[in-house]
C-alpha cells in the first residue's frame, strides 16, 4: 500500500502541494472508512467541473475497499492525505488556519463536503446548469458565499428528495470564495455556523443544492454512526449501542450523540421492516429524472421551495440576522 502523507508530519509538504495547484474550485472531503459512497461522489465531482481540485482528508480509515480505491486514483487534480483527531475539528479554521490560507490562495472558490452529499448547480427551472459558468460569473460579481442547501433522501432511494427545512438555507454547507477571510472564525461546517459570524448577506447567491444521501442505505449509515461514537469516546465498543437503545434516548447528553443514537434506531428499523408509507415524502417533494440533468418538483409546495433556494432569496437577512 501506498503511504499517503499524514498531516502530522508532513504539514509543510501537504501545505506547498495545496498552494501549488491554482484553480476555479476545490472541494474538500473529509472521510473516514466509508466505502459504500466514495466511488460514485469522486467520478460525480470530477464531472461536476473540469479542473475541479479535489482534495480527500482521510481520518486513518483501515477499510480496505476504500484503501484499494485510493490506490486507483490516476487523476492528476485529486490528491489524498491522512490526518488523525476529531475530524470534525478540518471544519474549524481556528485549528486548521493554514489549511485555509493555502486554499485561499490557490483556489478561486472552495467547500468543505462529506462523502454521501452531492453538489449540483441549479436553475430557477429545476435544470441542472453548468457549475463552471455559475462560478466564473461569481467571481465577476465578487460574490463571496454560494450557500448550497440540502435536499435530503428518501430512505432506500437515489431519486426522491425533500428541502430539508422551510428556513431558509439553514441547513447545507457554503460554498466560499477566496476573499472572504475565515482565519478568525471558529467553525464553518455549515451555513448556519458561517452566518452566525459573518454579515456576508449582500454578497451571497443561491444556485447550489447538495443531495444529502444519508438513509440510502441504511446499514452504511448505522455503521457510520456507530463509528463516530467510537471516534468519539462516547462508547466503548458497538455492544454499548445496543445498551443504549433498549433504554430511554431523551437523557442522552450531548444531543449530538443522541441524535446519532435516535438516526441508528429508525435506520434499524427500516433495515430490518423496509420502509413504511408514513417515512415516504408526499408533499414537497423533488425527484432527478433518469438523464440526472433535471429537477422534478412534485407539487406546487416544491416548486416554490425551489424557486426561493434557487433565485436570490430576498428573505436571506430575516433568515440570518446580523450578529
């Protein structure tokens, strides 16, 4: 097997590499041991964009498959290194400050994605658009944040997908330009993180939806869950898991893992009884068409949705209020 450079002790190395490389666009995955996904999110990214930077962090995963397809990997805009501790802690530009200086200097825009969320460009019509264009002429108006906003999966499909919330934008990760300075920013995982700290509202753009697929399928996310529990010295070992469920989740602090704990047991559920009618999405609903290239709303409450995550979003500074 092939060593990929660990952050720990080849920062300056990894640093020279990351500034090294101009581009339009970088995406940032960090992953941990998730097999299932990575094949589909790398081809779907390196087609997103041409010349689209992807830089993978890995948090020491040992899965083999996963290994095995690092090794794969002949794309000269994808680069892969490893990295231990908390990752979440990559999403804190207060830790990983040079990280974020490098990506600024060497990239015109940049994300931070997991590995079951998919970004696509998105017109007011629903049509998938080209990304390229929607960036460069970003970068003509100056805009400094494309928040993207989550469509979540129906359990056990690719297809169907819900607006994760009627807030605006509040839930989804941003898409950030190089002159927006984070170095003094404690977190920016997602668009409500980033918001709570800048007043960067006049100087956004809607456009990006990101397809959430965390309850495809339903094993690979129990199984992600249960090992951020154990990254996270919440359990000891996957037994704890069963110990916990059989008992009353709404005591479980942080609620964090409480949430994590509540995802594992209606996944479990659906695992083993399949999906009942009452976790289908009836109303607002969208779907992907068979080509991938369009958005089907399947009412009038989705096609509004669309519209408003799409457009400019008027409403954006009632959503985000100034600090």
């Amino acid at each position: 097997m092939r060593r990929l450079l660990h952050w720990s002790n080849n920062q300056e190395r990894i640093l020279n590499i990351v500034s090294d490389y101009s581009c339009l666009f970088t995406i940032v995955l960090k992953i941990k041991d998730d097999a299932f996904f990575f094949p589909r999110w790398l081809v779907h990214h390196q087609n997103l964009l041409p010349g689209c930077r992807l830089i993978i962090f890995d948090n020491e995963s040992t899965d083999a498959t996963l290994i095995k397809a690092y090794e794969d990997i002949s794309s000269d805009n994808v680069f892969v290194f490893s990295f231990s501790g908390n990752p979440d802690h990559i999403h804190c530009p207060s830790n990983w400050g040079q990280l974020y200086e490098a990506l600024r200097r060497s990239s015109d825009y940049y994300a931070f994605f997991d590995v079951d969320e998919f970004l696509y460009c998105v017109s007011a019509e629903g049509n998938i658009i080209s990304l390229e264009q929607y960036l460069l002429d970003c970068k003509s108006q100056r805009i400094l944040c494309c928040p993207s906003h989550w469509a979540l999966s129906e359990p056990l499909s690719e297809k169907i997908y819900h607006f994760c919330s009627d807030e605006l934008l509040r839930g989804g990760k941003p898409v950030m330009s190089s002159e927006m300075c984070t170095s003094n920013l404690d977190i920016i995982n997602h668009n409500v993180q980033l918001f709570g700290q800048l007043d960067i509202i006049h100087r956004c753009r809607g456009g990006l939806v990101l397809f959430h697929q965390r309850d495809l399928n339903p094993t690979q996310r129990i199984k992600v869950n249960t090992l951020k529990c154990l990254t996270y010295n919440f359990i000891e070992s996957e037994a704890d898991i069963h110990s916990l469920l059989a008992g009353s989740l709404d005591d479980i602090d942080p609620a964090t893992f409480r949430n994590y704990l509540v995802e594992i047991s209606r996944l479990r559920d659906i695992a083993e009884h399949g999906l009942s009618d009452s976790l289908r999405f009836k109303h607002g609903a969208i779907t992907l068409n068979k080509e991938y290239n369009q958005i089907v709303p399947t009412d009038l409450k989705a096609a509004d949705r669309l519209g408003v995550f799409v457009n400019n979003f008027p409403d954006l500074k009632a959503a985000f209020p100034p600090r």
